[in-house]
C-alpha cells in the first residue's frame, strides 16, 4: 500500500499505519485524513492483515485538525470536513478486525479522537492527550463528544472537553482513557507483542467479540444478550471453533486458519 501521507508497514498479520506528517505534528487534513480511510478500506478486505496498529511520525500521534486548513472554514465546509473524518474514524470502529493506536506523543483533538476510534490504546509516558478544542472556539468535531463519555464516563469527559486541558498518559490511564502506558522506546514493541498475539487467534471469533461488545455497549442488556448469542452460536459454524476445541481435547496446539 503506498500513501502520500501515511507509512504502511506489514509484519506478520499485523499492519502498521504511520501517519507522517511530522513537521505539522501529523496534523490531520482533509488529504491525511483520506489516505486514512482508503488504507482502512483496503485491510478490510484482505485476509492477509488480521489487526492494525496506527501511530505517529516523530514527537507526536496526532496533534489534532490541521487549524490552518479549519482557519478560514465556512460553516458548510466545516461540516463536510467532519462528516468525512467522522466516515473514516467509524469505519476504523466498524472494522472487523482489532485496531491498537500506539499513541507516541501528543493525541490532541482530532487525534484524541482517532484514538478513540481505536479499540485499544497504549501510549508512552511523555504522551500528552486532550481534547482543546474549546480553547479555539470550536466543540470536537470528529466525535470526541460521543466517544469520550462512553470510555471515560461524562463527568470526566466534561472536564477534558471544558477545560480544553492537557493530560499526562498516566492520568489518562487512570481514567480508563489508555489501556496502558509504557517507555517511548517499548512502545511499537509492546504494541506489537500485543497485535501479533491478537493475530494469532481465530479471527471470525475476534471480529464477533468486537462486534458484540461495540454493538451492546449501544443497546439494553437484554438486547446485548441476544447479540452476543447469535454471535456465539455462529462461532460453531466456524473451522476454527472445531479445531480450538478439538486441540484443547486432543491435548495439542491448536492451528487456526482464520475459517
Ligand atoms: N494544526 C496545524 N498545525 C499544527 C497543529 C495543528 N493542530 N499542531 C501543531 N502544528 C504545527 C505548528 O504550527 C508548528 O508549525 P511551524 O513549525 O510551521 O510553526 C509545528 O506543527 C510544530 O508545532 P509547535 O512548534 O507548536 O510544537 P510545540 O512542541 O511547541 O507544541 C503542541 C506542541 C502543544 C501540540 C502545539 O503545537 C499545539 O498546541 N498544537 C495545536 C493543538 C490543538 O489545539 N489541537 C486541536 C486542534 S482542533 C481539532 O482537532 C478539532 C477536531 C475537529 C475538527 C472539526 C472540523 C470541522
């Protein structure tokens, strides 16, 4: 995969995405944002990359919207803008597969936001998130009012979001906004470590996890249950489901095929 604004690396089933903008801090344009969204479009359909981990060139992941592009915005514009982030960051959410942002130094608005259209976030400890927004005269526009109270809980995300503050990976940790914080220099290996496992697991299986967890968080329980038994009876029609059973009984190894 080539991209103007983005590296794609691929090891193993695991895809790495750096989005390479360093001297903006990777300041997310309408044109970054797009190579985003067609390198999600392409791992979805490709059997050969089971998760994907995203991370940032140099000092930062992401240090939010490109403010010189939004600058001089009108509001028709701003909306179309939003709408496509909005497309490409649901489209990481929806995808099936597991997404890891390894979160290297400032995740700032937009880049917050991405990282919350991640299903896990690991950062190193110089990592700075917030979501200053605020502090421009703007809301969050790429989801950061929707997707921060469901992880950290309203409270705190009416603190982030109205102060416009800027936070240390160990207290974003403590909230529940990073699953974990790690030195800079462990942080694409740690990632990885955690990718290569999650690939090596049957990836039908992980894809309904994702989907049973994205899906029930949305819903009442009773509606969540029935979506996780549906998904869970459809692991039975899966090659995989018979051979991590049939290994466990067989006292073997088991060897998915991703079926
Ligand atoms: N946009 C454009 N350029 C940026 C951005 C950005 N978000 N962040 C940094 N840059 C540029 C700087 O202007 C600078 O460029 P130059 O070298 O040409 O002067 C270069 O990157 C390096 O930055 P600094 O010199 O400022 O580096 P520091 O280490 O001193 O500071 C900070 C780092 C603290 C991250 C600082 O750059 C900063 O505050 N950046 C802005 C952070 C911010 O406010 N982000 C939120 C943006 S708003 C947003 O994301 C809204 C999303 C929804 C949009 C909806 C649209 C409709």
């Amino acid at each position: 995969m080539n991209f103007e604004n983005l590296l794609f690396e691929q090891k193993g089933k695991v895809g790495i995405i750096t989005i390479n903008n360093p001297k903006s801090l990777n300041a997310l344009n309408p044109r970054v944002v797009a190579d985003i969204e067609s390198a999600f479009d392409q791992i979805s359909k490709t059997d050969e990359i089971s998760v994907v981990i995203i991370t940032g060139a140099g000092k930062a992941f992401v240090a939010g919207a490109d403010i010189v592009t939004m600058s001089t915005m009108y509001p028709t514009e701003a909306r179309k803008w939003a709408e496509e982030a909005m497309r490409t960051f649901r489209k990481i959410e929806l995808l099936e597969k597991p997404v890891i942002a390894a979160i290297n130094g400032f995740a700032l608005g937009g880049g917050c936001e991405l990282a919350l259209a991640c299903d896990i976030r690991i950062a190193s400890d110089n990592a700075k998130l917030g979501q200053p927004e605020i502090t421009l005269g703007i809301t969050p526009g790429f989801g950061g009012t929707q997707r921060l109270p469901r992880v950290i809980g309203a409270a705190k995300a009416k603190e982030f979001i109205f102060t416009g503050g800027m936070y240390t990976a160990e207290e974003a940790e403590k909230v529940g906004l990073l699953n974990k914080v790690v030195k800079p220099e462990e942080l694409m290996d740690v990632a990885l470590s955690m990718a290569t496992r999650m690939s090596e697991l049957p990836s039908v299986a992980m894809s309904y996890c994702k989907t049973a967890i994205n899906r029930g968080i949305e819903v009442d329980l009773d509606t969540g249950l029935e979506i996780e038994k549906d998904l869970f009876a459809l692991c039975f029609a899966t090659e995989d489901q018979k051979e991590g059973m049939g290994a466990f009984v067989q006292k073997r190894k088991a060897e998915f095929k991703g079926k």
